[in-house]
C-alpha cells in the first residue's frame, strides 16, 4: 500500500493517494467521501449516499424547465431530448407517480403536453368553470343546439351536457366528478357514458343517443363503411355528435372500427 500524503490547497488540505492504490481500493472519483477518525491513528474513508441528490438535482431541473419552456417545447416526444441520462430517468419515475401528467385539453390534438399534477388540476378547473358558464347562459327550454339541422361545427370544449346534451372529458378526474354528479341520471338509464380507444370519456342523454341512432346506422349499412365526418354532413349534426352515436354502437355489438375513424355494420 502506497502512502498517503497531506497537500494544502488553498486553507484546504488534500488528500493524496497514488493512482494504482486509488484503484485498486475501488474508490469513485466522481464519488464524495467523508474521513472519518475511528481511533488514534486510525482514520476511515466513508462514502457519502449522492443518490438522493442527483434525484432531487434532477428533479429540481425538471420542474424548472416545465415552467419556463414554452409549450411546443414540452410537447411528447420533444421535451424528453432536453433531458440528460438522470434527468430522463427521474422523468419517467414522476410520470409513473403522477407528479407530472401528460395532458390533452382537446381530442384533436395528437400529442399530448407535459404539466405538473398541479397545473394541469388547474386547467381542469379552469374547462370545468368555463362549461358550467355557457351552460348556464344557455339554460331555458327549446330545441339543443345539436338537435337542430346542420348544427355549427365547435372545437370539443365548447360543448356542454346541459346545452348540446353530450359532452367530452380528457381525464379521469373529471369523468369521475361528472359520473358521480350525474349518478342518479345514469342508473335511471337517462344518461350514458363510455370510454373511447383515443382514452377520452363521452358521456350523453340517452334520448339524444335513441334520436340519431338508427339514423347512424342506417348509413353505416348502406354505406359499408364510412366515417363520422361524412355521417355528420348527411344527418346534420357534429362531428363530435356522430363519433359519440358511433362509439355506443360499438359498444351494443352492431358496428365495428375497422381503421381509425371508419365503421362498418356487423
């Protein structure tokens, strides 16, 4: 074993120890050690857990480029080539814990938008907030917006239950909140809901489903395979209205999916 020596460095003092017994110990040099005195004469190196740092440092990083990228930097996909080796695998392990979400304020999107748990509760909140107000305004009897002929084409969030008679949720959290407000309407068959293959929750009033079903699937017979869009244009309704009358077909066994956005009669 080589000697140690004792080097000043400034009014620090250093360590010295030769190459081949640093090896030969298996100390890390990128590692952090503590000299710890066992007795006199007799000191130990200790090396300190850094583990948890670098997760915390890398987590730190993370957070800090959530809310300082702009949004088509923190797009699926693009945000992760920011990310070192530790930071990606930190990623992962926050996604995993729903610490941080991939979010889609909108079905027409095809990728999603990395938030915190928080600020994507907060966009939720804010949609929820912004429905239950154009549903208010449009509150009063009369024919839905929906159920009249060649009815206006509006971006999925615009629609609300209590105007149109269907809406769309893009999480969990809010489907959840929605079924159990609407808890004694579903049981009583009034309301019906389902969860589309694109991970969306579309919930509508049965009696606006019963309206345009056979009408749906109708054309998808004659038609031997057709999408929501061109169901859309000759029953005038919404697209969104189509998809929806569709995918509980589906779910009552009388059409399939053959590709995205294509059905066909069983």
């Amino acid at each position: 074993m080589g000697k140690v020596t004792v080097s000043a460095k400034g009014s620090d003092f250093a360590l010295l120890l030769p190459k081949q017994n640093f090896k030969e110990l298996g100390l890390d040099p990128s590692a952090e050690y503590e000299l710890v005195k066992a007795k006199p004469g007799i000191w130990v190196l200790v090396a300190e857990k850094t583990q948890g740092k670098k997760k915390d440092l890398a987590e730190d990083k993370i957070l800090s480029m959530l809310k300082e990228k702009d949004l088509k930097d923190r797009v699926e996909g693009r945000f992760e080539k920011f990310l070192g080796k530790d930071e990606l695998k930190r990623f992962k392990e926050l996604l995993k814990e729903g610490d941080i979400v991939a979010f889609k304020l909108s079905p027409k999107y095809k990728r999603a938008i990395y938030k915190t748990r928080q600020e994507a509760e907060e966009n939720v909140k804010m949609t929820e907030g912004k429905e239950a107000k154009v549903a208010g305004e449009a509150g009063g009897k009369g024919k839905k917006e929906s159920e009249k002929p060649k009815a206006r084409e509006r971006p999925s969030e615009e629609y609300s239950l209590k105007r149109d008679g269907f809406i769309v949720c893009k999480n969990v959290q809010m489907a959840k909140r929605l079924s159990e407000q609407l808890r004694k309407e579903i049981e009583k068959g009034k309301i019906r809901g389902i969860k589309g293959f694109d991970g969306f929750f579309y919930i509508a009033e049965d009696a606006l489903y019963q309206k345009y079903r056979e009408k749906v699937l109708s054309l998808i017979k004659a038609e031997k395979g057709v999408g929501s869009k061109k169901l859309a244009e000759k029953i005038g309704i919404s697209n969104l209205l189509a998809k929806i009358t569709c995918e509980f077909l589906k779910d009552e066994g009388e059409i399939i999916e053959k590709r995205k956005d294509q059905f066909q009669a069983i």
